[in-house]
C-alpha cells in the first residue's frame, strides 16, 4: 500500500511539473540575434503584405513572372545559384515564407482573421505577392514543401497560374502532427516549452542539410553561413513553433489530379527525404506533367546541380512560349 501511494504521489508531482512548471519556471532567453542589418543582401528588398515584413529578392526583365518558392527550413539563399541564369526567362523573384528566412516573425494574435504560419496563408501570398507585384500571371517553382504550396496555389488560382514546376515535392506523408495532438500543442505550457524545443534545429541543421545533399562534400562555408542567417532572427524559435502547430493536413494528396496547366516535375535520383518514387507517383497522377530524374542528385538539386536544374528547367520554359 505504501509503495502505491508513493507511486501515486510521483505521478502526481509529475503532472503538477509538467502543468505548471512552464508557468512559472524561468527559461534562457534565445541568443546570437542579431539586427537585421548584418543579414540582409545587397539585392535585399522587402514588402508589407497582411502586415508582415516580406523579404523578397528579384532580378528584374520582362513577362513572364517567375515565382520562387522554398521548402521547409529554407529561404531565398535556396535559389542563390540559379536566380540570374533563370532571369533570361522572364522576371525572378523569391521570398522568404513567413517562419523562414529574413521574413519578419510575428506573433500570433488569435484574434487575427488568419494564422500567417498556415498553410492556407502561405498559398494566398502567392497571390498576394503577385499582386503587389503587378503581375497578372506567373509560373511557380516550388521545392519541397514550396512545391506543395505551388500545387495548393495552382488549384486556388487556376487563372493567375500558367505553370509549375515542382522540385522534389513533398505531398504524400507531410500533413504534420495528428489531430488528436492538436489540443496538446495549443496549450500555455506548450506554447512556452515548444520555442525551447525547436531550437534544437541549430545543433541538428548541418545533419539535416547534409540529408538533403547526396554529396555533403559540396556544401560550401557560405551555403553554412547563408542557412543559419534565419536563426540569428529575433523570435524565429517561437514562430518556427506557431509554423509546426499550424501545420496539418492539407488536403493536396485527394485533389493534384484537378491541375490542368503544364506541371514540370524535377527530382534528385538520390533523395533521402523525398524518394524519387513519390515524384514518379506525382507524375502519374497530373494529367499535363513530364517528369524528369537527375542523377547523383538530392533533394535541392538547384543547389547542389545547379547546371542540370536550369537545363531541364529552361527547356521546360522555352516550351512555354
């Protein structure tokens, strides 16, 4: 009896610490921040959109717009190597999506009429960005999980949509935490313990990135350096968390076989976070699309094959006209 009710009365403590430990227990302060002004680049510019500070970087020429959309944990440094040859197409631009990037954090108001880290957000600032642009059409390139926002955007403006091109396009498998967590996440505890856990992404970035490459051995020190720029950002751990929260099931997966434009699907042979196959499912599954692998290559191949990206990128646009 005595041995239960101290087991009891460990359990108890436990949930007591966990429920309001977090209230009340100090935690550090998020270090290396760093004012914007040290970060940004020479071409840097940046936009009010919804009231958010968009980075955006573009090289100016004529119709048509290309829009640039990065993948989880990136920013407009994912394009650095192909933005300037793929200028000979039309104009380029790309923006860092709210929770990446040199875009500006902010905090989540509840109150607001939309969650700037949801997925829905992030489709509508393609149009919106098109808008600011005065741009009446575009074509998309999206990576990873800026592919998926391509797909979602070409399906909610089929009209301002000409084309996309989808790099190693995460679909299947990428519909964030169940729901029965949902109401765990949401919680005070966890919106002061969840910043604290994302930081972990500064010890685990290179491991993470070295996933993405096939030849790790290629990663320069300024691809280090331009990728953890974002983390140098004030409040970035607390908006990573609100993006993690935020995302959930998109809905994409049932409804890729309703885009009708010309769709351009690119993948590294050798992706070990988004295998080929599922690139090869996608292909099978839009009507109007052509695939294309390329070998010894990862999961940014215009980072780390750059000249075989834009061949198969500019055939792809030329083909357009």
């Amino acid at each position: 009896m005595k041995r239960s009710r101290l087991g009891l009365f460990i359990l108890v403590g436990f949930i007591v610490l966990v429920l309001v430990g977090p209230l009340i227990i100090p935690f550090p302060d998020l270090e290396g921040i760093e004012p914007l002004g040290n970060l940004i680049y020479p071409e840097s510019k940046f936009i009010n959109i919804e009231g958010i500070d968009f980075h955006y970087r573009e090289i100016q020429n004529n119709e048509p717009l290309i829009l640039l959309l990065h993948g989880f944990g990136s920013s407009t440094y994912s394009w650095e190597k192909v933005m300037v040859p793929l200028s000979q197409n039309g104009t380029v631009v790309a923006y860092d999506r709210p929770a990446f990037g040199l875009t500006e954090r902010i905090n989540y108001d509840r109150n607001l009429s939309q969650n700037p880290y949801a997925f829905d957000f992030q489709v509508s600032m393609v149009k919106n960005m098109m808008d600011s642009l005065k741009k009446e059409k575009a074509i998309l390139i999206g990576n990873s999980a800026g592919g998926t926002i391509a797909m979602a955007a070409a399906l909610k403006y089929p009209d301002r949509i000409k084309a996309i091109i989808l790099v190693d396009s995460a679909v299947k498998n990428g519909n964030g935490a169940p729901a029965w967590i949902q109401p765990v996440l949401n919680t005070p505890q966890m919106d002061i313990l969840g910043p604290l856990l994302v930081r972990s992404i500064r010890e685990r970035g290179l491991e993470i990135l070295k996933l993405a490459w096939y030849d790790p051995t290629k990663i320069t020190d300024d691809d280090l350096l331009n990728y953890q720029k974002p983390l140098k950002i004030s409040d970035w751990d607390k908006a990573l968390w609100e993006y993690t929260k935020a995302n959930r099931d998109n809905g994409i997966e049932n409804n890729i076989s309703k885009i009708k434009i010309p769709v351009l699907i690119v993948s590294g042979t050798e992706d070990k976070l988004i295998p080929k196959e599922q690139s090869i499912w996608l292909a099978n599954e839009i009507e109007n699309s052509k695939l294309v692998l390329i070998p010894e290559c990862g999961h940014v191949p215009q980072e780390e094959c750059p000249e075989a990206f834009l061949s198969v990128v500019s055939t792809f646009l030329s083909e357009l006209q």
